[in-house]
C-alpha cells in the first residue's frame, strides 16, 4: 500500500515529519511505502542529514502550505497546489492508498468532506480517540471534535462508526457502547442527551449499554465505546491532556499513564469518509508522526472504510 | 450564626453527618451553633456513642427522608415532614442562618427554587466547584450540574454569580472569568458557546478573559473562574474525581492532589439563591460533612448572597 504523509504539516514541519518518517520506513509491512507531499528540497536535504537515502519515499512536490492560523475554508479553496490538497487530489485518484497529517485539522475535514465525500448513509464524519482503561485495553471515544453542534441522530451514526472501529481496529468483538451523560438513569441529562438516549436505545447496529458518567472513563467497567457530541469529547480529551500533563510535571511514572501520551496513538482516522484519513496532533514529534503513519496503515490494512460502507448499509 | 444541616442526607447518613458534626464543633467561631434536622432519637444514640452530649447541637426531629433514588419533585412535595422540606422552611423563616445537606440533589434544588426563590435578577441558579491549580490556590467552575440545558445568556450570570463568589469566598479581588470552549479563538465553538462569547465580551460586571480550553484547567496561568453550561461542567468534575481516583489507585502521592479530594472542598454553595445552602457529596465521609458545615458557615459569614444581589443589581 501507498502510505500518504503531509510533509509540511505540524508545528515543526517538515522536520519532524520527515524524522518520523525515516523512524518508521523499516517497520511498515512488506510492501507499505511512504509517499510525501511537499517541498522536495527541503525533505531531501532532510533525509541527506540524516545519512537516508530520499529515493526510499515517493515525494510529490508542492510549492504551497496552508499554515495552521489561516482560515481553513479559505486557505483550502484559494491554496490548490498546497500539500493538504494535492494529498486528497491524490488519495481520491487512487495513486495513494491513504492520507495523513499532522498539520490543520480545519482544512484536512475540508478535504474529507469535499474531495472525498463521506460513505452513503453517513450524514456527519466524526474523530475518535483511544485511551488507556484500567481493566487492560483501551476505550473508544467519540466524537472528539469534528462537530462542535450535533443531533441526537448523529450520535446514533458515531455508535455505529464507534463499534465498528472497535471491532476491526481494536479487536472487541462485541464492544460495549455507552452515551456519556450527567447521571446513568435514562431520564438524566440534557435534552440533547435524553434524546440521544432514545434513539441508541434498543437499536439493532451495536451493542448499547446505557449512560457512562464521566468517573467511569478509566475504569473500562462499563463501555468500550462512549458516544458524544463533539463540544463534550473535546472538551474531555484536553482535560485528559491536562491530566497527562500534571502526571508529567509531578513526575509520576506509571507504564498505564504513559498509555494517555497522544505520541503513541498516533493520531485520529476521520471515521465516516470514503478513504482512509488520520488526523494527527500539531504538536507532533517525529515518534508521534512515525505512530500516526502506523495507524494509517492499520486503518488500510483493517478494511475499515468497507467495514462502515458494510454496518451502515445495514441500516 | 445558626447553621442547619439535614441529618438524614447522603449515602451513610444519619452516621456520618453525626460524626463529622461532632468532628467540627469545635473549630467553629465563637457564636456558631449546628441545628441537625432528622430522626432525633438516632441522632442521640450517634452522639452518645461518641460520648458526645447532643445537647450541644440543636436538633430538629423530621419523620421523613427523601432516598437517593426517588423522583426529587415528587417526594419533595409528598414528604413534607423529611428533614430537607423541613430544614429549608427554617431557613425561610429565618430559624436557621443557612442550610446544607449530603442528600437529593435534586430535592436540594427543589427546595432552593420553590420554598427559597432566586434573588432578584437571577434567572437560574448554579452550583460550582473550586479545585487547585498550578499557579497556586484555586479556580471555580461553574455551572457543574444544576442546569442540564442552560441558554448562552444563562452563562453571561454564572460569570456574575462566580465572580462574585471567588472575591468573596476565595479572596480573588479581580478573577479572570472564561469561557470553557473546543479553542482559545472567539470564533472557536459550538453556535451555543460563540452566542455566549458574543454576551460575555466586553461586559461591564466582570473581568472577561477570553475562552480558554480544558488543557488549561489545572494550569491556573489563564482563569480563576471557568463558566460553562451545567452538562459539560458535570462532566469535567466527574472526569477530575476520575483522575484522582487513579493517582489513588497508583499510590501517588502529593499535597497538590489532595487537594482535589471532595472531602476538603465540602460541598457546592448554591449560587444566585435568597440564602446560603450548601451541597455536598453523596458519598461523604464524616469528615467531607465537617467541611460542608464551614463552607456554610464561611458562606454565610461573608455575606455572599447580599454581594451577589448587589453585583446583580448593577445589572
């Protein structure tokens, strides 16, 4: 498979990148090759540094860079010749097999969305992120911030892309979904959330087990795969960041908490679009790009995008 | 000052609110009396087994309780002698100075809305919860649960009512307030939390600050007062009691995540209500019930429902 990577994307592209890339090259399956998008001199002079030969990536130079401050919007329609949009020009022809960046998340759902559509029956995309529980394993999480305003019919359509995930990503096999809300009787809640509630009630897609209240995102006791809005999710991964960040400060050492560094999950596929897409963390370090370039390949190599087309066309 | 505290209330009542009570007499100031409204034969036997005289505590007799898991509305209007219906009708009649118990949330607010009311001006009540940063000292969220839907002009009174509450209570002579929002830029959010941005900003009754992201929660480099509607602030609470649930389990250890044990903060003042009631954990332990009683004596002590009628008065 033809692994696409945003070289220009991140706060420290294409340095990082291209390191994350180097760090990874050997680990990939036989016949799992990287290709880059972006400024080739820069990315040889790179691999030159670092005594690699460049010719062991596939580069497609691009002389444009939509930066992390522009609008997205804007920056993705005016910029054609940027690394992000000829990526998704590329994945959608078929000359790559999947598409990765670290760079901004605004113009990456700009490309999933408008160059390559979402799956039939699919009404919104979403981001998930795994996290560290501590009956062993990981928890799903989504949506964690695609979509800042849902419907409750939406979190519908997130049980499904989660469980599916879970299945063919993570191997449970019959995940435990759950809808994240203020108390664990069905009447608590939002309307939003009581409404959601309703509607993955009894639903014949995935397994619901009911409300989780937010003590129990650790414990793996209760959900394999939460369900949110996209506001809450965000809301608690960065406070699970902020909590990753104070064991750090305190200097705690624990082999489950450094499970919650986002460098080792390596970025969120955007669950929902037609190929396969991940999202990494602007922050990246070559160790979290080269982690997020083994998750997209995972992502390939699981079928998932056929595995979604599959759970929702039995809708 | 007179403080009443529902004897009856909370997971291992009437034991434990008994012993914190007995716990805490003592470091009240001088002129600060506990009334305890409850089953009075339970309440003496509690104290003498503690070869404590109840003769020190007033005490109220009440034949009713309202359980955890009732309906709060239906028992609070059928129960009307239980030690809540009868501990807030004291308060209104001006028996007790203040009001607090580890009971119903829900019949807590049942009683501060219909036997109480709001003070003037103030559409919904709030609760809010104070917990440590980096910088030193503490931050206040609210709203953490009263309001399941709160509307963008709900918050613009959160942040007048825990403005108010971190100068008087916390010592705060000018607290930043912001906005918990998915990014730091204005135009960051949900439609709902960029409604509320549009309110707060450049209001003249506090110190507006911006938005600021969960990863900053701990910090304390941003806020002193986060506002958010109540379904994302119960969320972020009960994902903190998640995190100090594990640094428990691990063993780790450190004077700053103690301080995120409830049982020091002892329980959320009821903001924007015509008397000072105080909330506290379900759970709590006797010691959780001392700090509840002088949370309530501090509230009561530093006239904050009289500076949050003026605050709001200058509306």
């Amino acid at each position: 498979m033809r692994i696409g990577v945003d070289a220009m994307g991140g706060d420290y592209a294409p340095l990082h990148v291209v390191l994350g890339a180097i760090q990874v090259v050997d680990q990939l399956s036989p016949g799992s090759e990287i290709t880059l998008f972006g400024n080739e001199r820069k990315i040889k002079e790179i691999c030159r540094s670092q005594q690699f030969n460049p010719d062991r990536f596939g580069i497609v130079s691009t002389s444009q860079v939509i930066e992390m401050g522009e609008h997205p919007v804007k920056a993705f329609q005016q910029k054609q010749d940027s690394s992000i949009v000829v990526g998704f020009h590329a994945l959608q022809k078929g000359k790559i097999d999947s598409f990765a960046s670290a760079g901004s998340t605004g113009a990456m759902l700009m490309g999933a969305q408008s160059i390559l559509k979402t799956i039939k029956g699919v009404s919104r995309p979403c981001i998930s992120t795994e996290f560290p529980v501590q009956t062993g394993g990981s928890a799903l999480l989504l949506d964690v911030g695609l979509n800042a305003d849902s419907r409750p019919d939406n979190l519908l359509e997130f049980g499904i892309l989660g469980s599916t995930y879970a299945q063919n990503i993570m191997g449970i096999s019959q995940p435990r979904v759950a809808l994240l809300n203020m108390g664990e009787e069905p009447e608590k809640g939002s309307l939003f959330s009581r409404e959601a509630f309703k509607l993955m009630e009894g639903n014949p897609y995935f397994h619901f087990v009911g409300n989780i209240e937010a003590t129990h995102l650790f414990t793996g006791t209760i959900a394999d795969v939460i369900v949110t809005d996209g506001f809450s999710g965000n809301i608690v991964i960065k406070q699970a960041e902020a909590m990753f960040q104070l064991f750090k400060d305190f200097g705690f050492c624990n082999p489950f908490f450094d499970r919650f560094d986002y460098e080792v999950y390596g970025g969120a596929p955007v669950l929902g679009i037609a190929a396969p897409v991940v999202i990494g963390h602007g922050a990246s370090s070559p160790r979290a790009i080269a982690h997020m370039i083994l998750k997209s390949e995972a992502t390939y190599k699981a079928g998932l995008v056929q595995k979604i087309q599959e759970a929702i066309s039995n809708e």
